[in-house]
C-alpha cells in the first residue's frame, strides 16, 4: 500500500531554494578543490599575541580553528567548539535558586564567584562578565555565535600579560571576517534534515562584505529557517 506526503507551497519553495544553493555550493567546491589539488595545507595564521604570525611558531599552547575547518566539522556554538578543542570544557550549571548559568574552563580552572578567569574575546571586544553570586540574574559571560568568522582561537593560559586578569586560565578568540575596500565577498549555506515520523527543518545563512562607496566598509550577516543560528 502506497501513502502519499504532501508538502505546502511553502516548504517546496524552501526545499527548491536550499537544493539551488546546495548545488551551486557544490559546483563551486567542485571547481575549487581542482584548483588546489596540488597546493599545500592552509596555513592558519593567528594574532593571540598582538602580531599575527603563523599558529605552528606561536611560542605559547594554542588551538585554532580556521573557517573552513569550522564550517566541515559544523561547529556552530560553544558547546561543540569544546567537543573539538582539547584543554576547553563547557556547560551548563544550577545556583540552586531558580537560575542556571554557563561555565567555561581551560586547564581545569573556572570560576563561578567575581571575576572570570577565561577571557572571551570578539576580536579585541572583551565579552566575558563578572559573576554576582546573587543567585537569581546569574547567567555567565554571553557567546558568539559561530559562522562567518575567519577563526577562532583559545589560547590556554596563563594570558594575563596580553589580555589581563580575567585571562588567568586563558583566552578564547572570536575574530571575524573583515570587509575589503576595494572588493566584494560573501557567501550562502544551506542544510536541510528530515525527521522520520516527523517534519522537515531547515537552516538558511548568508554573509556579505565590501566597500560602500566612499571610504567606509562594512560586513553584514544573517539566517532563517525553523532551526536556524540566531543572526550576527
């Protein structure tokens, strides 16, 4: 016996917009992968100690992770950037009052009482907050969403010296992709999962950069769809 799906105009316009760029993205790595089937492995290179410089001479113990190995191993947030670095652990934890509040260590070192001792940085915008110890607005320092950066970088501590003294245990870095003056870049992803016995769900991205016409630049960029990242 033979059943049928029907799906809404809607969802099928969804479906053929996120096959489209599905197989434009693929025709593009295609040509891509072509092109550098002969080149050698991309050269992450950092700025943890105030210069840039490659990640392999940087004399203190670093992890980064470019976009492109972000983006293969679909690292989105926090929780699996500390799945995929080794020395960072991440959660969730209970006051017991009626709040919960994000915990992050490097080294086996947090702290969950005044001041933080892991620094999270976007770019050089410091983001970590002072924990209260009030028990009911404790929530922890926020996070950046992960997508369109150029990488991220933790840098295990001591990192007071570059960074001061919420840096003890050590720093994550959260650099993000800068805009051009003089050329345009951008980019779309899309992915889509069905759920047996249950419905289709789908995560749209896009990001896009240049000049503006005058000496100003700017990057912008956004998502939608029923289980998509919150927009940056």
């Amino acid at each position: 016996m033979r059943t049928g799906i029907t799906f809404s105009p809607a969802v099928i316009s969804t479906i053929s917009l996120i096959t489209g760029l599905l197989a434009s993205s693929l025709a593009q790595s295609s040509e891509d992968s072509t092109d550098t089937s002969s080149s050698a492995l991309q050269e992450v290179v950092v700025s943890a100690t105030r210069r840039e410089e490659s990640v392999d001479k940087v004399p203190i113990s670093i992890a980064a992770l470019g976009e492109e190995e972000l983006s293969q191993s679909g690292i989105k947030d926090i929780t699996a950037l500390a799945a995929a670095t080794p020395g960072l652990e991440y959660g969730i934890s209970g006051n017991g009052f009626s709040s919960q509040f994000t915990s992050i260590t490097i080294r086996g070192m947090n702290s969950n009482t005044g001041s933080p001792v892991v620094g999270i940085y976007l770019d050089d915008t410091p983001l970590q907050t002072r924990y209260s110890g009030s028990g009911v607005a404790l929530t922890g320092s926020p996070y950046p969403v992960i997508f369109d950066l150029n990488r991220v970088e933790v840098a295990r501590g001591p990192q007071g010296t570059l960074f001061g003294a919420d840096s003890e245990a050590g720093t994550v870095r959260y650099i993000t992709n800068q805009p051009s003056l003089t050329t345009f870049s951008g980019f779309t992803e899309g992915e889509m999962a069905e759920t047996e016995k249950g419905g289709l769900s789908y995560e749209l991205g896009s990001a896009v950069g240049g000049p503006t016409g005058g000496p100003e630049r700017c990057r912008a960029a956004s998502g939608s769809g029923p289980s998509s990242r919150p927009c940056s």
